[in-house]
C-alpha cells in the first residue's frame, strides 16, 4: 500500500552497484512467467489511491541467515512485491509469536536480469515494521532506514523455479541486515495485481454477500415469506463488521 512517500512492502539488496546501462526498473524485469495473463489475478479498484502493488511472489523454503542490526531473528516467510511505481521489495516475515505483523524489507527501484536464472536488486532502503509501529488508514506505517545493499536471486524464473536469495545492506547508522535463503524445490507462487473500474469491484462483492446471505438462510430454513427481510438485516450486519477502523 501506499504510505506517505512509500510502498509498504519489502526488498532484499546486495553490495554491488548497477552500471546505468544495464539498471533498470525494479521487479523481475520483464521475466515471461510474471508477465502472462494466464497468471493469477487479484481486481482492485482503479481509483484506490493506497493500493500500489502489482505482483506478489512467494517463495517455499528456510532462511539459513536472517540478521538486523547484528541480532539473529527467526524468520517464518519471504516474499517479494513489485509496486507501480517501480519500488521492488523482498520482505521477511519474522517468527514472533507476541507480533505476527513484525517484518523487515529491503527496498529498491533498480535492478538487472541476466537471462531468466538471475535477478539482483539495488537495495537504497530497510523498511523495519512491527505492532509498536504508528497506523495510517488501518495499516501500520514502517520505520525506513536509507541503506546500501544488495539482493540476488538465484533460480529459474520461467518455471518459478527459485534457488535461492541472498540479501546485504548497512544503514547510516552502520547496521547491517543480512539474509541468505535456501528454497526447497517448490515452485514460487506468483499473483499479478490489476486494476479495474471501482464499481465493478464494489458489484461483484455486493454478489458475493448476497449469495452468502442466501446460504445462511437457507441453512436457517427461514420461510419463504421472511426470506427477503432475513437478507436485508445480513446484508446490513455484513456491511457494518467490514466498515473501516483504526484499531
């Protein structure tokens, strides 16, 4: 999403500079198996201005080495996110048990492609969240560190077939985050994110609620005569426990 001046999201650098002829826009770079249509597509409203990102990808497999700031972290999932505006992000996703939404990212908007085994990612920033962190419109803002760094990927890309990934950088502060990930041999998942009309997406979950209203009053065995005031009052509960909060 879209936070004042950032992506929330992750990407993962190495230490090693690009040369302005071969950097490019953040991403896998035009790899054909995160380009087809055929991919899994998830709509989002065209006019949802705090929604940025349009490609997920998600790796099977352990983190050998996970280090921020010099302390050893468990690390429970990596994934990859490609924003609009050309931000790249590998986010981990910390084992805490105490804060499920405790991540760290390394970000950038340059990287190359070397064939399809080979992707590597100019890291400028470390995006540090957890639930200590401030909300914006009900998602946690993260703390962002500028750095320098790098991430490499290593693995098919065509065949989703991912090997590994290694990410490098040090803040201004002079710390330092390190991952080495090893996957395990099964394929990354990727979605392609679209955009679409906002009424179009608003009418397709009106549908969607409808039809689960249906169901539970059909389980309910709710008569014919009171049916239409039965979905009426779902309807209403449903629009109410999905009304935005802050909390």
């Amino acid at each position: 999403m879209r936070l004042p001046g950032i992506v929330f999201a992750t990407a993962l650098a190495w230490l090693t500079a690009l040369s302005p002829a071969n950097s490019v826009r953040a991403g896998p770079v035009a790899p054909p198996a995160f380009a087809r249509p055929a991919l899994p597509v998830m709509p989002v409203a065209a006019d949802d201005e705090n929604y940025d990102i349009d490609l997920i990808v998600g790796f099977s497999g352990q983190c050998t080495t996970f280090r921020v700031a010099g302390q050893n972290l468990p690390c429970r999932a990596v994934k990859y996110f490609h924003g609009e505006s050309g931000r790249a992000y590998f986010t981990i996703a910390v084992e805490d048990p105490s804060d499920r939404g405790r991540t760290v990212s390394f970000s950038g908007e340059k990287a190359r492609r070397d064939r399809n085994d080979f992707y590597e990612l100019t890291v400028d920033q470390v995006l540090l969240n957890s639930k200590e962190r401030p909300l914006a419109g009900g998602v946690r803002v993260p703390q962002v560190e500028p750095a320098a760094g790098m991430c490499k990927q290593f693995g098919d890309i065509e065949t989703k077939q991912i090997k590994t990934i290694s990410c490098a950088a040090a803040d201004r502060a002079g710390r330092r985050y390190e991952l080495q990930f090893q996957a395990d041999g099964q394929p990354a998942t990727v979605q392609k994110i679209t955009r679409e009309p906002l009424d179009s997406v608003r009418r397709r979950a009106r549908l969607r609620a409808l039809k689960a209203c249906r169901i539970k009053a059909a389980e309910a065995r709710i008569l014919p005569r009171d049916t239409a005031a039965y979905i009426i009052e779902c309807l209403e509960q449903a629009s109410a426990s999905q009304a935005p909060s802050d909390k």
